[in-house]
C-alpha cells in the first residue's frame, strides 16, 4: 500500500483524550482529513472499545462494556478477509475473493476517486464541522428518477424537503461517478457521460482529490497537493450551489441556516448564519435549531405610546425571509409600513420594498442577505432600557391587592390612633418585604438575564483538576483548561489576580459586557464565579488556540484563511462599536486575544479592558491600556478615546494578517523591515508589493485582494483619528461594496509605536 490512507479510531479534534470515532483519514495530510466514519448510533465510540472481525457480522464494533455500538451488515456471505485498497476503500471478501461488503458502498458525507454512487443512493452530510459526526439536514443523491439533486430533511424525521439543487439527466441517469482524475459525472443509460464537474486542478498522481457534502450543504470537490508546501490547503475545485442563503429556501423547511437566522456567503461561497439584533441562539451547542428573541413578544403593552416606548426596529437592508407573510399592505411607505408592524403584536417583522409592506410573523425562515431584492428590513426588538417583565407579576399585584382591600377594611373600622399605629406598622413591614424581594430579585435577574452559571469555586477547582493545564498569561490573570463535570464541556477559565487593584473592577467589566454581547465572532462568557475573594470567568473553549501562534507558526496558513479571519475580526469590532445596545470599545485588538474555534473562525476575546460607551456619549477619558505595537497615538496626546482606537489596532493586526509577519520583528530584513506599519507604507509608496508578499503564491495570485486589504490597514492606521474610517466603513471596503481609494501618509505625528 501507499499509505495514503489510514483506517482506524481517530481521536476527535476537540481533544478530549477519551473519545474516538472509527474512521478513514488522509494519512499523510497534517489536516488528517476524515472521509468515512461508522454511522453508530451515539457517535463518538468511548476509549477502550473495540473492533473485531467476525465471518458472520463483518465488522462489529463493541463498546468497554462489550455492548454493539455497530456492524457492517448485511454480508450476504461469510467473510474470508479484510482489503484495505489504496483507494481509501476497505472491502470484506468471502473465500471466492468476491466483494461482500466495502466503504465505497456505504458513503458518509465523502466520495473518494473511483467511488461509485448508485441510483437511489444517499450521502448525508455530518451535523456540525468538528465533533458531531451524527446525521446532518442536508443530503445528496442520484434520485430514483436519475437526476442528480441537492435536498434538505427535517430532523429528527425523515421528512425530505424539495430539491434545493438539481442537475437534470433527463431521467436517464445510472450512476454518478467520481473519477480517479477528479472529475465527477453521471453515467446515463445508454452510458454517455453527463459531465458535473472536471478536473481542473491537475493529475490524480500530483493532487488527493475528494467530493464532500458539507455539514451547511454546500457540495464541493477539494483538490490538496501531494508534495505540499508551507500553508497548503484543501482548495475549491467546484463547488455548488453559486448561493445556497438563496438557494436552499424551500417551504416547510428552515432554510440553510435555521430559524430566525440571516444567511450570507462567504468568499468561499459558504454560508456564514447569524441571529439579528435582538436575538440569540436557541441552543449554543447546536446553532441550527436557530434563535430566539431576547424578549416575550406580548399583546398586552396596551396604549400605543406604551407600546411605543416599548418597542423599536433593528433596519438592515437587504435581508428578507421569503415566507411568514401573514398580511402584504399596498401602496404603503416606510414609516406607515413600520407603524402598522409597531401597534400590530402579532408582527415581528415588516419588509419594505416597492411601495408594499409585508408583515411577517415568527418564526422567520430562509433568512438570507440578497443584494437584487433592494428591501428594507424592520425587525421589532425591545428598547434596551425597558424592563423585563417578571413572568410572576401578575399574580404578584393580585395578592397585593387582596392585602391592600383587608388592610383598607380593618382601617374603616377601627380608631385614629389605632390607624395610625397600624398604617406604620404595616408600611414599615411591606417596606423590608419589598427591600429584601428587590435585592433577591435584582440577583436573580441579572444572573438570568445575562444567560450565565454562577459557579462555586470548588465547581472550577474540579473542572480544572486544581488548575492544572495553563493555557495562558494575560494583564489580568491566569487561563486554565476546563471540563465541566456536568456537561462535560470544554471551557477555559480566567482566574483573576488580587495582586492587581483594578482586577475587581474588571471582573465586574468582562462579566457586564460579555454577557450582553452574543456574536459569531466573539468568545462566549458560559458564567462566572464571584465567591470570597475569588473572582473567576469561565468561556467556551477554543480548540485552535490564539491567532498569534496560528499565524507566526511553523506553517503559514492559506491566503483564503487569512482573509475570512480577518473578515470575521471586522465583524465582531462592528458588533461591538454599532451593533450592541451600549457601544464597547475593546481597547485591547492583537492576535493573541484573537482565539480560533474549531472552524478556525475568528473570536475575539478578553473584554477585560474594555470600554462602555452610553448611546449618547462619543468618546471616554481613561488611562493608557492596550499593548505595544497596537496602541493608536491618542493614547498618548491626551486626546479623547473614541471607537477609533479599535479601528488603528484593527489595521495593525490586518497588516500582520496579510504579510503573515508580527508588527513589531528585528530579525527580518534589519532596521528597514523592522516595524511592519512603517515598511508596509514604503513598499506600497514604492509600488514593492511583492516584497510584502515574499513567497506567498496564494497571495501572489490574489495581487489585486492584497493590494486592496493593504490600503484598508493604511487608512485604519492614520495617526489623525479623523482620517479613520469606521468599523462599518471597514466592512464595506473589505467586502468590495465601497471602493478603496488610495490612502494618505499615515504618519503626521511622528512615531508612537
């Protein structure tokens, strides 16, 4: 054998030492790409199970207590022996050596070169990216019919949506085959080739091809070089739907990104799903059950000006969720279209376009973002300074009430005086009632609005087997890795020191703004843990670790890594300077509070430094924080702190990005090459691109996307905080909307780096 393919238990990508799935991997990949995996019910299989090779069964798989988790039937006969074939196909034969039983037969969500799918057959794509390995929503086949489609089904049922996606054979369609030259066809009847895709990439001897179905049902063919060179990828060979946001909506179903949800692609074509203002998810370890609103949408607000001073609309354009109309209004404009959706309790949502109002209703589905239907979307959100409404209060005032009507009763028959020592004695006794319920209820609010645990510290001890594996050292304290013993979730836990006098103060800020803040890219606060002394955060774990070691590694991750990391950083500054009810400023941006999920997206971390801005204030006074190197110069002119400073250190950090260097690096190239932001501008002045890019071939190819990001960073580090452009105005140069004009010198007050 070539030892192109490994077959075996591999260990799951979320590092827990104790979970394994039975699979076939690229064995010589550093990525160890997994394309086949047993189907067992409860995936993944529990260390200390075991495979056999039975002649009746096959293949049987039996957990640490000897109970089945899987088998390879049916064998229609008995089995003589195992074939691992370089293919990545592992066969079972009987003594005649015929096939009874292989891999390729048994497709999960991958086809490999030479594989074969048959008329009726189904690839299913897996649940998640990284570790759940169960069934996913979305699936392919060549239909009993013969054509080649794309279709959706609605978990946990059977229940198979319309085709989102279909390649017409015109019924005659046998097969689909992947050939060993990475192309993929289907073979018709009179067995002519209908071709679906060639290969474009290069020779089979030269490149490991695969045809995967994708967890968010994007269908592609990815093409990785034998011989590779630093930071190679799996590369897109082709890959469809063009726009699946748009593509997949189907009626009955949620769409590609579950309900509630708004659906975008990516430069790599795949969706990119997020909730609207005014909504999280439904459940953080599944994000495609969709989200919820962060309020109880209600019919009893009563009067319009209560309603009013209730409710106010989150407007983006572009976005729609084709169906949920439950009222289309004609001719309307604007502000009618958003009046009538305010005083209508029913309506969650209107849609504005073309002189008609659609009011919609939840949930909302096939959310996407869709440049040609030129819409306005109004989705109805709760004021962020309006109460909550305790869920008990109305039985609440009702027992009031009861007591108010004896008290009034025993008043009007009893003496003046007597009233007057009752009424104090029963004033001062409902003013201690009520102190002790507004202190409890103040509590209990805030744990339960934030959405967060509160943990005991000895709850962390066990999680951390005493703080036992350092992650990390940050200004304010210590990270340690974590296990829940409840969950058994991975988390990562901040330890605050009480050396530091403010570490108090940012306990109180990280616990504050984390927990209103609920973003893609943006690192999950699980709960806290305020005991004694004790002061502790506790975050979701991140499998990738930090940017810093991912990008100034051994191995230079791919172009289009970079930039969808890059995207995804933009997006959380935006979240935090335009999206929130109360504007924050990181203060802090730098790769190492950058973390990577298991999906490599990027999520900003360590609000500890950060600063709140009410929604009428533009600026702050505050003391010098952040790190060298990222820091903008009106830290050190007294100047007033503003969003901008968020925008410098974002550049800085785009800079580093896309030449893949640290800021700040005497080793390379000597005093001239030293300080990144001064280097980057002389080689964009002197028209030097390529010295920049060095041996970066992705980026080389890409020189027009380089050059483009290149003049982004400038503008975002102007020395003049004026010059910047905003977080939004980033957004829309990086996303290629708004066009990047060529930047100013950014150094008009000398250096402060």
């Amino acid at each position: 054998m070539q030892g192109d393919f490994a077959f075996g238990f591999q260990q799951l990508p979320n590092n827990n030492k104790d979970l394994f799935l039975l699979a076939i991997w690229f064995n010589k990949l550093p990525e160890k790409t997994v394309v086949w995996y047993a189907d067992t019910p409860n995936n993944p299989t529990p260390k200390g199970s075991k495979l056999e090779l039975t002649t009746d069964r096959g293949l049987l798989l039996t957990d640490p207590q000897n109970q089945e988790l899987w088998n390879s039937n049916p064998i229609i006969s008995q089995v003589n022996m195992a074939l691992f074939n370089d293919s990545g196909n592992f066969v079972l034969v009987n003594k005649n050596s015929e096939k009874i039983w292989e891999s390729f037969s048994h497709p999960t969500d991958t086809l490999l070169p030479t594989q074969v799918l048959e008329k009726g057959d189904v690839v299913s794509s897996r649940a998640s990216l990284s570790t759940n390995f169960s069934k996913g929503r979305f699936q392919l086949s060549l239909g009993k019919d013969g054509n080649f489609v794309l279709n959706s089904i609605n978990l946990p049922s059977e229940f198979t949506n319309d085709n989102y996606y279909i390649r017409s054979t015109n019924n005659t369609g046998k097969q689909l085959v992947f050939s060993e030259l990475g192309s993929l066809y289907v073979l018709r009847e009179n067995n002519e080739i209908f071709m679906l895709s060639s290969g474009e990439n290069g020779s089979s001897l030269d490149y490991y091809y695969r045809a995967t179905l994708n967890f968010d049902g994007v269908f592609g063919v990815y093409s990785y070089p034998k011989n590779p060179t630093k930071g190679n990828s799996w590369s897109v060979v082709w890959s469809i739907p063009d726009n699946i946001c748009v593509q997949s909506f189907v009626f009955g179903s949620s769409g590609a990104c579950g309900y509630n949800r708004i659906c975008r692609l990516n430069v790599d074509k795949r969706p990119v799903c997020e909730c609207p203002r005014g909504f999280s998810l439904l459940d953080v370890n599944d994000e495609y059950r969709g989200c919820k609103p962060n309020f109880l949408q209600s019919c009893e607000e009563g009067s319009k000006s209560l309603v009013e001073s209730v409710y106010t609309f989150q407007e983006i354009k572009d976005i729609d969720w084709p169906t949920g109309d439950y009222e289309v209004l004609q001719p309307y404009d604007t502000e009618k279209c958003k009046e009538t959706c305010l005083n209508d309790c029913m309506c969650a949502v209107a849609i504005f376009r073309n002189n008609t109002c659609w009011k919609k209703k939840l949930p909302l589905t096939n959310g996407r973002v869709d440049d040609n239907i030129e819409a306005r979307a109004f989705i109805k959100v709760r004021k962020s300074d309006f109460p909550f409404e305790n869920p008990s209060s109305s039985s609440s005032m009702t027992r009031n009430r009861n007591v108010l009507i004896i008290v009034g009763s025993v008043l009007l028959g009893t003496s003046l005086f007597v009233n007057f020592l009752l009424v104090g004695g029963v004033s001062m006794g409902f003013f201690f009632i009520y102190k002790k319920r507004v202190i409890r209820s103040q509590d209990d609010k805030e744990v339960s609005r934030l959405n967060l645990r509160c943990f005991t510290y000895k709850d962390l001890i066990d999680a951390t087997d005493e703080f036992k594996e350092e992650l990390g050292r940050g200004s304010f304290g210590i990270v340690y890795k974590g296990t829940l013993k409840d969950t058994n979730e991975h988390v990562a836990v901040k330890k605050l020191d009480r050396a530091f006098q403010d570490s108090e103060k940012e306990f109180k800020a990280e616990v504050n703004v984390i927990g209103h803040t609920h973003h893609k890219n943006l690192v999950r606060l699980v709960g806290f843990c305020e005991e004694g002394e004790q002061r502790l955060l506790v975050y979701e774990f991140m499998s990738n670790g930090a940017l810093a070691g991912f990008l100034f590694g051994d191995m230079r991750p791919s172009w289009n890594q970079r930039i969808e990391i890059a995207m995804g950083v933009a997006r959380g500054i935006l979240y935090l300077h335009e999206e929130c009810s109360t504007q924050i400023i990181h203060c802090d941006i730098k790769p190492q509070n950058i973390l990577l999920d298991e999906s490599y997206n990027a999520r900003i971390a360590d609000f500890g430094l950060a600063k709140l801005l009410l929604i009428n204030q533009s600026h702050t006074n505050t003391a010098i924080r952040g790190t060298k190197g990222y820091v903008a110069p009106e830290w050190f002119s007294n100047m007033p702190i503003t969003v901008k400073v968020d925008v410098y250190s974002f550049g800085v950090l785009l800079l580093e990005i896309i030449c893949c260097r640290r800021n700040v690096d005497i080793e390379i190239g000597g005093e001239e090459q030293a300080i990144l932001v001064y280097w980057a501008y002389d080689c964009y002045i002197e028209g030097r691109l390529d010295v920049l890019v060095g041996n970066d071939m992705e980026a080389i190819q890409d020189m027009k996307s380089f050059e483009m990001f290149l003049r982004v960073a400038i503008w975002c580090i102007q020395e003049d905080p004026s010059l910047r452009p905003s977080m939004k105005k980033v957004m829309l140069m990086l996303e290629g909307i708004v066009q990047v004009s060529a930047p100013p010198s950014p150094f008009l007050f000398g250096s402060n780096i």
